[in-house]
C-alpha cells in the first residue's frame, strides 16, 4: 500500500509507528502542505525506518506522479480542510489530524464531499489506542460502572515555544479544538452519547508572549439521557513535570467510577472491595486500524462520522467561550 504524508505539524509519528509496523505499505512521498513548513525532522525520522520516499515541493503534484492509496494530512492546522478535499477529489484514502476543519463551513465542504465518495477517512484521536484508555473504555462497555452519568476528561500540556502559527487564531484554530478535541471525543466515545449543549470559557492571558493561543480552558456539556461532562484544558503544565501531557478521564455510572490517571487505570464497584488497579490491554494502534479498513479487513474505531461530529462540537464550544453563551449541539 502506497503512503503519501503531507506537511509535518501534526501527529505523523502515527504514521510512522504503523508503518514500521505493516511490512505491506510503503511511504513513498512527502511534500510541505504549505510553503515554508519544514519536513526536514519528519524527512529525517522516515529515513530510520530506511524508507526513501521521494521529496516534493508541491503536494498536488505528489498526487498526481505517485497516486497513493492513503495520504496522511497533517500541515498547519488551517490548511487541513484544504488539503483533505484536494486529496479526496483524487479518489485518495484520508487519514488526517484533528480537528478536521478550523471553521464549519470548511467541515461542511469536507463533510459533503467525503459522503458522496466512497473513499475511507479518520481524523487522528490516536489517544483512544493508549492501554490505560483502551482498557478503561473496554470495561465501560462491559458494564463495569453501569450507566454512564457525569465525566470529568482533562489535556494538560507543557507550552514550551510554539511555531508562529500557533499566536494567531486564524492559522490555529484554538486550543478547544486543538487540545480540548481529544477530551471531546472521549466523552462522546466512552458514554456512546450525543452532546445536547455547551458552555465554555478560554483565556490568553499568561501565554508567555504566544500571541492568541488560549492557555486555559473549561468546557461543561450536557449529553443525551441526562448524562453530564466537563473537560479542563491547559498549556500549564512545568517544564520540570516528567511528561510533556497530563491526560486523565474519570467516568461515574450508576454501579461504579473508573479513572485513567498516570497512565494507569483505578476501578471501584459493587463486585469488590476498595479500588482496583486494572492490568492494562496492548492496542495496534489507530493508523493500522485505519489500514486494515482500507483494505476491507474491519472497521476503523474512529470513523469519519465521529472526525466530523467531534470537530463541529469542539468549533460550537469555541463560539460558547467567545461569545460567553451556552450554545445549542
């Protein structure tokens, strides 16, 4: 299966980790989305899996000389839509980073076009593959907390210093969508339902000279069935905490509440006594998932419907937090 990766902004390390991992797909191009986005680091980490792919400088014509079967989109996060919908007049597989669209009308354009395709694309929520989210997920569908009720979800990141596409609004999008939108989507996935409204605040304030960038973050969702969540976002973390990400999710139902903290997973019900900690599940990971639907060997967990419904939720919270309202979902 022939691979083709445009720009390198985003989680292309996905990629790479499927690929070294499926002897049957090669990439075999890479481009810039956008002029001036270096890929000499991403150039440098195919060239350890001793791949070779040729080095364009536009990525149409990379489409058209190589004619790939999947291409991963992950340039600036304002030249996402952009880009998936060049790929998909192609009749090309789209794996593509999160959120999908920086505004709705973009989202509305790459929602159309997709469905009346009958081309395969999944946004990158490559954390629902991570053991502790995978497992706590598992037992959640198993019934190990009874009905879902309220959840609390929380992205906790180092800032760091951010290219300059991160500082203005326009070129990234926002940190709800950016950060906040695997929190989202955990919501949605471990409870299976709907979102109904929401209400959200984010503040620039303290960003270390990042221009735009929203530091902080609180988003408060009602769901379907009356079920109830929150997700708290930040670029607060210290620069002397031992891990880049803080990402937890803690899920309370009618029998019990499971937490993922620390990368491990703690369960408390009616079947024992005191908390557990759970052994954790090894997952293949979202991009061999992704391939082995193209190949029509399964049913990737992210589908494009949820790439779509995620990134429309998480732009709506956005205007709640602009606009100081509660938003209708």
């Amino acid at each position: 299966m022939k691979i083709c990766i445009i720009g390198s902004a985003g989680h292309t390390n996905y990629v790479l980790d499927g690929v070294r991992r499926d002897k049957d797909s090669k990439i075999v191009g890479i481009a810039a989305g956008i002029q001036g986005e270096g890929i000499d680091k991403l150039t440098e980490q195919i060239g350890e899996l001793e791949e070779k792919p040729a080095v364009f400088d536009d990525y149409r014509e990379m489409l058209e000389q190589l004619q790939p079967d999947v291409v991963a989109v992950a340039s600036h996060f304002y030249q996402q839509a952009s880009i998936t919908l060049e790929v998909l007049k192609r009749g090309i597989n789209v794996f593509v980073e999160k959120p999908v669209a920086t505004n709705l009308s973009e989202l509305a354009s790459v929602k159309r076009f997709y469905q009346q395709s009958n081309l395969h694309l999944a946004a990158m929520f490559g954390i629902r593959y991570k053991p502790c989210f995978m497992t706590a997920w598992k037992l959640v569908q198993q019934g190990a907390v009874g009905k879902v009720r309220l959840m609390n979800a929380q992205k906790s990141y180092k800032l760091g210093s951010r290219p300059e596409f991160y500082k203005k609004r326009e070129t990234y999008g926002g940190t709800i969508p950016w950060v906040g939108s695997h929190a989202v989507d955990w919501l949605h996935w471990f409870s299976g339902e709907r979102f109904e409204t929401v209400y959200a605040a984010h503040s620039n304030q303290y960003n270390q000279g990042h221009g735009e960038l929203e530091i902080s973050a609180l988003l408060h969702f009602r769901l379907t069935n009356g079920a109830m969540g929150s997700v708290n976002i930040d670029y607060l973390r210290p620069d002397t905490a031992g891990s880049h990400g803080d990402d937890r999710i803690r899920v309370a139902g009618t029998e019990g509440v499971i937490e993922v903290c620390d990368e491990r997973v703690f369960l408390i019900n009616s079947k024992k006594k005191g908390v557990q900690e759970v052994s954790l599940e090894n997952s293949e990971g979202i991009f061999l998932d992704f391939l082995s639907q193209v190949r029509g060997k399964g049913k990737c967990l992210v589908s494009a419907e949820d790439s779509f419904y995620i990134t429309e939720v998480c732009l709506k919270a956005r205007v709640a937090a602009d606009e100081n309202r509660i938003v209708m979902l």
